[in-house]
C-alpha cells in the first residue's frame, strides 16, 4: 500500500510547507505554527498566572468569579472560542482584527484558563508551612507568594508548561479555520490545488507536527526526571 | 454592539432551535461511539504497552506517542482525504456507502483519543500494587488471565474519572469534525449564524450546551470520587 504513494508533491512544495509564501508575501507554514504558538504561550502564560493566582484568592468573590471563568472556558471546544473571538471581537472593537491575532487571542484565552490549574496546583503542591513560615517573618501575602512560593512552584511547573506548549502547537492547527497560513492550512491548499495527493500530504504534515511536539514532550519529561533528583537530594 | 439588536427568539424556537438540537443529538453520537470503541482500543494498547514481548511493547508505544502528538485536525483530514490510499478497497467503499464524514470523523476522534485512554489505563493498572500481579501469578493464573481477573477490575475502578475527563475532552473535540462536514453542534451554530447573522445567539447556544453538559458531568465525576473512590482507597 506505501508503495502507490508518490511524494514527489512533498519535494516540490517543500519550502512552501515550512515558511509559506516568505519572502515574497506573508509568512506561513510551520514558521507561523510556531510563531502563533509561541506567542500564545508566552501570553497564557501571563494570563494563567493571573487567573492562577486569582482562583485562590482569599476574598470569596474573586474566587468565585475566576473559578467560575475557567471552568466555563475549560467547559468550551477550542473551536467555539475562536469563532467567539473572530465574530465578537470586530463586533465590539468596531474595526477587524488581523485572522493571526484572532486565534493567538483565542489560544491565550483558551490555554490561560488550563495554564491557572497548572499554576494553582503547582502553588499548593508548595507546603503550607513555607507561607506560614514567610508571613510570621513579617512578608505580606503578596510578598511571601512573589518572594517565596512562586519562584519554587514555577520550577515545579516546567515540565506541565511544556506539555502545555505541546498541545498549543496541536491546537494552532485550528486556525485553520480561520484561513490563518499556518501548515495545516498550507497544507489543505496544496491538496486544493493537486488533489490526487491527499494520502502523501497529510502524512507528510503529521510528521512534521510529529518531531516538533515529540521533541518538546521528550524534553518535559527529562525534565521532570531532573527535577525530581533535585528534589530527592 | 450598540446598534445590534438581540433576538434570543432566533435560537430558543422554530427551524433554527431544531438544527441546534439536532446537532446536539449528533454530537452525542459521535461522541459515544466513539469513546465505546476508544476504550477498547485503548485497554487493548495499554496491556501491549504492559507485554513482556519487547516488540509488541515497541509497537503500542509507538502507536501511543505518534497520536497523541499529532494535531486531531490533521488526523481527521487524512482519514477524510487520504483513507482511501491507505485502506483496503473494500473497507474504503463500505465506509463511503454509510456516512463517509462521520465515519471519518469517528476512526479519527477513536484513534486519538484512544492513544489518551491507554496511557489512563496503564496508569491506573500501574498503581494495582505489583504484589496482586505477583500472587495471581503464583496461585497459577496465566499473565493474560492474571490481568482479566485480578488486576483489570480493580484498575478499570480507579480509571473511571480519567476516563469521564477524556469522554468530556472527546466531545468538545468532536467540533472538529465540522471541518469535514458533520452536522454536529458546532457546525450547525455556524449555520445559524450565516442564515441569520445572529453570531451572538447562536454562539451562545451552543456555548451554554456545552459547558453545561461538562459541568454537569464534572459533578457526577466528583460524586463518584467521593462516594465510591474515597471508600475503596480508604481500605
């Protein structure tokens, strides 16, 4: 059965699939998958330790409110919230947004709310007796969390962040409809255009989603080895 | 927003509240069939995975780590475009002969998310302490046999929430499969959208179904932890 595909497709859009249609236009492929997925990392990151922080916040209400957010965007397909953010956003903003900024927002809003369990986890896997130990030295509560708690939890968070990245880059393919350039969309317009080799493309494009995220998860879980020889010692 | 006028009406009643339930009722399908055969699957990769046969070991490891990283999107586009160069001929055309796009869907949404369920399962069989294994063994089970009996049941108990987390992920992915084609809930709150121009509603339709399924399921999830795991743990 491998022997009926024919690659040579893959040959001839090879560059097409990895940086689009730079320089001579946008640029697309999986120079843009992970553009989108680095920076909605870098920005649910910001909003994971936020909401994170926010959904144990001592005043019931903030709690409330945070928790209640998550669990509704935990609730959503990834899909729903990127068609709330390219139908609302220009509704409410009265000008469109670029598509590439569409989904980044999407992804940050999406992963934020997945990144806050991560962090909350992380702060409460800290023992309680360090932010008793920080506060009767005289910290404030922000202090011991900033001074104390975080930079531990953080290093404990690494290997879950990773894995976070690994499933961005998974849900970047979604732009896709959205028409963003990025290798999944590439990818289906190749297809458009020669039609007879679907079977090679999508093989070929799995591949590549393949390495990179295989290279990421690989690397969160030496990680997490060394992370707990650390702690062990 | 100031000048939209909103018209809940569109969405609570008549044509278009009819292709939102009946893409609800689709959703729930895909989902269901899929997560049955998914489980099956996965427990058939996760004892693999567990062989004392390196190859076979080799095989469900390799299964496990090249579906869970690759995107579900590009997966359901290769069973939908690409199956046919890959599948036998006659397996091809009975597909076609049902409904192709969500036949796709269903092999797409069941190999990845099985790949997620073997890796539940195995850790779930991982912590029966190996002891069990040790005396099923000694009392003369076969390793197949040991795995049915003694160690499956107890580990199929501590599986099921991670099982209802990966049922809940399954259904919020079935989304996806609007991108072939099926009418499931998302597609038609799409649809709603383009006859009507009403985005608002019909997102929040679809949204509130949504998120009020998970949370309801999340509950009874918790229920069971509480009431039927605790007590087993507790022992």
């Amino acid at each position: 059965m491998v022997a009926g595909l024919d690659f040579t497709v893959i040959k001839d859009n090879l560059l097409y699939f990895f940086i689009g249609r730079y320089p001579g236009g946008p640029l697309g492929g999986v120079a843009l998958t992970l553009y989108l997925a680095v920076a909605s990392l870098v920005l649910s990151f910001i909003g994971g330790l936020i909401l994170g922080l926010l959904s144990i916040s001592r005043n019931w209400v903030v709690k409330w409110v945070s928790v209640t957010f998550i669990n509704a965007v935990r609730g959503m397909p990834l899909l729903m919230v990127i068609f709330w953010m390219y139908f609302l956003w220009p509704a409410m903003m009265g000008r469109p947004m670029p598509e590439s900024q569409t989904v980044i927002l999407a992804l940050t809003f999406f992963t934020s709310a997945y990144m806050s369990q991560i962090v909350r986890a992380g702060i409460e896997g800290i023992p309680r007796g360090q932010m008793e130990a920080a506060m009767s030295t005289g910290l404030h509560y922000r202090q011991a969390m900033t001074h104390v708690i975080l930079p531990q939890a953080l290093r404990n968070m690494i290997p879950s962040f990773v894995n976070q990245f690994v499933s961005m880059i998974k849900d970047t393919s979604l732009a896709f409809i959205v028409g963003v350039d990025e290798l999944t969309h590439v990818a289906t317009q190749v297809n458009n255009r020669t039609l007879i080799y679907p079977t090679e493309i999508f093989l070929f494009i799995a591949l590549i989603y393949f390495v990179i995220c295989y290279a990421f998860t690989s690397l969160s879980r030496w990680l997490e080895h060394r992370l707990a020889w650390r702690k062990a010692i | 927003m100031l000048k939209y006028k909103f018209d809940w009406a569109v969405v609570t009643s008549g044509t278009y509240f009819e292709w939102l339930v009946s893409g609800l009722k689709v959703t729930i399908e895909l989902s269901v069939v899929s997560i049955a055969l998914s489980f099956l699957i996965g427990l058939v990769i996760a004892v693999m995975r567990m062989s004392h046969v390196k190859p076979v070991r080799w095989i469900a490891h390799g299964y496990l780590e090249f579906f869970r990283n690759t995107p579900l999107l590009v997966q359901i586009f290769f069973w939908y475009f690409g199956s046919y160069k890959v599948l036998p001929k006659a397996v091809n055309d009975w597909l076609v002969e049902q409904n192709f796009e969500f036949a796709s869907a269903v092999i797409a949404l069941t190999i990845y998310t099985s790949a997620f369920i073997a890796e539940d399962i195995r850790s779930g069989v991982l912590s029966i302490p190996k002891e069990q294994m040790e005396a099923a063994r000694s009392s003369g089970f076969s390793y197949i046999r040991s795995m049915r009996y003694i160690i499956l049941p107890q580990a199929v108990r501590l599986t099921i929430p991670p099982l209802v987390n990966q049922f809940l992920n399954l259904t919020k992915n079935s989304s996806l499969a609007m991108t072939i084609g099926v009418a499931e809930l998302t597609y038609q709150a799409r649809q709603v959208e383009s006859y009507t121009f009403k985005a608002f509603e019909a997102f929040t339709a679809a949204t509130l179904v949504y998120v009020v399924l998970s949370s309801v399921i999340t509950l009874l999830v918790n229920f069971y932890n509480k009431r039927v795991l605790q007590p087993m743990k507790g022992r």
